[in-house]
C-alpha cells in the first residue's frame, strides 16, 4: 500500500525546472536544432545555453526572474520622465 504522504508529492513536484537526465529541458530545442545541422555556430548555441540555464539553476533564478534582471540592469535605475505639452 502507498504512503498517504506520497499521494500529492506530484503537486511538490510540479515547480521543480525540467530535467532529461541532467540536461535542463529547456534546451532541448537548442539541442535538437544542433542534431539537425551541426556546425560550430550551433553547438556554440547550445553550449552556451547550456551554461546559462546550468548557472542559473544553481543559484536559483528563474529563467523569467533573470529576465527581469538584465531589464533592470539594462534600463539602471533612473526613469526618464516626458512631459506633454
């Protein structure tokens, strides 16, 4: 008989990034685009995703938090105000 602990873990689950063995999923398309035409560009492309996303996971950034991020980093922290006249 299962443990009724072990009934919902799914939902614990769900928010956990996507793994295929120990590759991110998120580069998958990267990689099956690298499987299709392989040349230095792609596999460039796919390493460096690769890093990123494997950066990112160990220190616990979401994909859209980092994203948030470099916007912040971009723009710094003075707003422009236009005034219409």
């Amino acid at each position: 008989m299962a443990n009724p602990s072990d009934i919902y873990t799914h939902w614990r689950d769900s928010a956990l990034v996507p793994k295929f063995f120990t590759i991110d999923a998120r580069a998958a398309f990267f990689i099956v685009i690298f499987l299709m035409r392989p040349n230095w560009y792609t596999f460039g492309t796919v390493a460096s995703v690769l890093v990123l996303l494997s950066l990112l996971n160990y220190y616990h950034i979401s994909l859209m938090a980092s994203f948030r991020l470099l916007r912040g980093f971009l723009t710094g922290s003075k707003k422009v105000i236009i005034r219409r006249r």
